[in-house]
C-alpha cells in the first residue's frame, strides 16, 4: 500500500457500531471519525466521550471532525452509516475526488428498499474506480468493544486488498477470515436482521428453545436461497457471516432488530418502537427490500413474508406463527 495513506483509518458515522471500531481500531491506528452533525462533533471533541454502546473514552489516537476533506488521506475508509444516510453522504464524498488508491470497507448491513442494492453496491455508484470491501460476522457491539473474542470476515473480490485489512484488522479479541463472495456475505447480514426480528417475536410468545432452534434452521434454509438466486457462493453460508452472524442475532437480546421482533408481539407500534431504540433497525427496511424481491421474482422465503405482514400491520406475531406452521409441508 502507498505510503502516504498507510495505516489511517476513517470511519463514516457516529453510531454504536462506528464507536466501536473507532475504539478497538484507535488501540493501534490512527483513526478520523466522521460525524455529519456539527454539535454532537464539538461535544465529542471537547468530552472525548460517546454513550453508545456503552458510555466509553476515546483512544487518544481519535480525531473526531465533521469534514470529508480530514478522512481523504486515510488509506482506508469504513463506512458505518445507516443505509438511508448512504447515498447523501457518498454523494458529497464523491464530489471531492477520492484517491483511487483509498479502500472503501463498508460495515452497514441492509437492503435498500427503494432500489433493491446493497450498502457496497450504493459505495460503487458512487466510487466506482476504489476497491470495495464489506465486513461482516457475528459481532455485537457492546460485546465486541469489551474486548471479548469473536471472529468476522472481511470480503472483497481483489484478493491483496483483503489481505491487507485481515493484517489491519486482526487483533486478540477480533479474529478475522477472507472470502471473496462481496455479494454473498452482504446478503447473509441483511436477511439475518429479518430472522432477528422473528426471533425477538418467538421469544416474547414465549414459545421455546425448540422454536427459536427451529427458525434458525429454516432462516438459513432461506438465507440460502436468496445466495443461490443471487449466484453468490453457498459456503459462505456456514461462514461469519453466514451462520455465525445469524445465530449471535438471533439470540440475544443485544440486537436492535430482535428487540424490534419482541416488541411487536407485545403489541407496540413500529414508529414507537423506533424511537425508543433510537437507532435504526436495519431489519424492518430490509423487510420491505425483500419482500419485493420475493414477489416479482416468485421466491418461497415464508418467514421473511410473514414477518413483512407483521411489520406492516397486517397479522400479528401470533398469526405469523399459525401461518408458518399450517403451511403445506414441502420436501425441502
């Protein structure tokens, strides 16, 4: 890699996720974290302090800015923006002329709704000349920023530059593997948020081990149809991002989409339940993603249908289970 942008690292937002990689990534990087809103930078630069995941300092090696002109000089540019901010914020980026050396890592998870694309897809339209990575796995923040060990996998079709950031990236609490399926682990990270929510639902019913077992299976089952419909690598599937990603969401209570799942079997509205996690739930927008998909390509995916129907309002949860269980029984 070129001298003058080695070992800098940007990160786009100022979420819980973006937190988290400026704190473990600011151990040992120098790091420029983005934020679009002035006076939460100021607060930031003057407390050097966030509350999300957890209330935490900043490494020294941090500089926090609301300028794109600071993150040009960094070899590496992660973006942890929500999908609906993307297009805005690389839209901006875009018009500064990124050096075509820098790489783009996104570590957003989703399905945009409006035009069916995938964060890194939305990065391309954009940056279209810079190589394009995605990082994903079984990685919760409030977990991962405590410094307990987990493994993630980065992706990327230019086999040096994953390389490269599984050198950067590796550490004792954050193992990191390669693959070069970028469409194939984006895919497993969005439709995993959507299995969450069915299972922050189970749960809320009370509806057991077994059930939540079982759902887990099934998810796959349709997580794998979506890889093999897409042309994407099937073992990326039983992979970080695959199953790793999906049993970790589905199983705790940590899960921003999971907690959506719950709440709705308890019979709370989706914009209440929105503002009360005050971040986005990736889940829900990728539900309304797939749910397209599915109808205009005639894709047999019940459990995201039926958690579609239960987000837009049209069953309840308890429904949604009756509906998935009296289905006809299929040979697959």
């Amino acid at each position: 890699m070129t001298k003058d942008l080695e070992n800098s690292i940007a990160i786009l937002g100022s979420g819980a996720w973006a937190n988290t990689l400026a704190f473990l990534l600011g151990q040992n990087h120098y790091v420029v974290l983005w934020d679009h809103n002035a006076s939460r930078v100021r607060r930031a630069i003057k407390t050097r302090r966030f509350k999300k995941p957890i209330t935490q300092k900043y490494p020294d090696n941090v500089k926090i800015t609301n300028d794109l002109n600071d993150i040009l000089k960094c070899q590496v540019i992660i973006n942890a923006v929500s999908l609906k901010g993307m297009a805005e914020v690389f839209g901006k980026l875009c018009l500064l002329n990124p050096d075509e050396r820098i790489i783009f890592l996104n570590a957003s998870k989703g399905i945009d709704a409006e035009n069916l694309k995938t964060p890194s897809e939305i990065i391309k339209t954009f940056c279209n000349k810079n190589p394009i990575a995605v990082i994903s796995g079984p990685n919760l923040a409030k977990e991962l920023i405590k410094g307990k060990p987990m493994v993630a996998e980065i992706a990327c079709e230019n086999r040096e530059v994953a390389v490269y950031l599984q050198k950067e990236f590796n550490n004792p609490s954050l193992r990191i593997y390669i693959n070069e399926d970028v469409k194939g682990v984006e895919l497993c990270g969005a439709i995993k948020n959507v299995m969450a929510i069915a299972a922050g639902a189970s749960d809320c019913l009370g509806l057991g081990e077994s059930a939540k077992a079982s759902l887990i299976t099934r998810g796959l089952n349709e997580i794998g149809q979506f890889l093999k419909f897409y042309g994407c690598n099937e073992k990326t599937l039983l992979g970080p991002a695959g199953v790793g990603d999906l049993v970790a969401t589905c199983s705790s209570q940590l899960s921003r989409n999971y907690r959506v799942g719950y709440f709705l079997a308890e019979g709370k509205k989706l914009d209440d339940i929105q503002k009360r996690l005050g971040e986005v739930a990736e889940g829900v927008n990728t539900a309304n993603a797939v749910i397209k998909i599915i109808e205009e390509n005639n894709l047999s995916m019940p459990i995201c249908t039926q958690i579609f129907k239960v987000i837009s309002g049209e069953i309840n949860a308890v429904d949604a289970v009756l509906n998935l269980m009296k289905r006809p029984v299929s040979r697959s």
